[in-house]
C-alpha cells in the first residue's frame, strides 16, 4: 500500500532526506503568445500552486501520464514524478 507521504532516508554518505508528496491538483497550459507549454500542480499539505515550463515532447508525456496514471507523487530530493504502484499482471493464455 502507497501512503500519500513517505520519507526516505538515503545512505548516510549521501545524507538526504527524500519525501514523496501527493499530486492533490494540476493544471495544463499553453502561452500562444510566447508558444510555452505549463504544468501547474499543488502537493498535498500545500497550499501554494508550483509551476514548470516542460519542452512540447515533455509536457505530451506529462499530460498523458497525469490524466491516464493515478496517482500521481511528487519526489521533492530528485525533482520528479511518479505513478502510484500498480500491480503486473499475469498473462492468461487462451486455448
């Protein structure tokens, strides 16, 4: 089971903490003036919105993976998302 923030301690040598936070919202946009994809989104336990400005190829795996995949986790240590864990199905063989 995925709780909606867990934190990681990395190697000692390293000495960072990782916390994964819940995707509780996001927005897709697009400047027509200036020809700019942003991906707005807001973290669970936060109140303040953040935004990127994704290349075009990016911002197309972005969109497709924040509507299609859920949920959605932000790593705060590394800067990236993550789906939540889903389970590999088994191959069922047909006669």
């Amino acid at each position: 089971m995925w709780l909606a923030t867990q934190i990681l301690k990395m190697p000692e040598d390293q000495g960072e903490t990782m916390a994964w936070k819940r995707v509780m919202s996001y927005m897709l946009g697009y400047n027509v003036k200036e020809k700019q994809f942003y991906l707005y989104y807001t973290l669970e336990g936060e109140s303040a919105t953040h935004q990127i400005s994704p290349t075009p190829q990016a911002f197309s795996a972005l969109a497709d993976m924040f509507r299609h995949e859920g949920p959605i986790n932000y790593n705060d240590a590394g800067d990236y998302f993550v789906t939540g864990s889903e389970p590999v199905e088994k191959v069922v063989k047909h006669p």
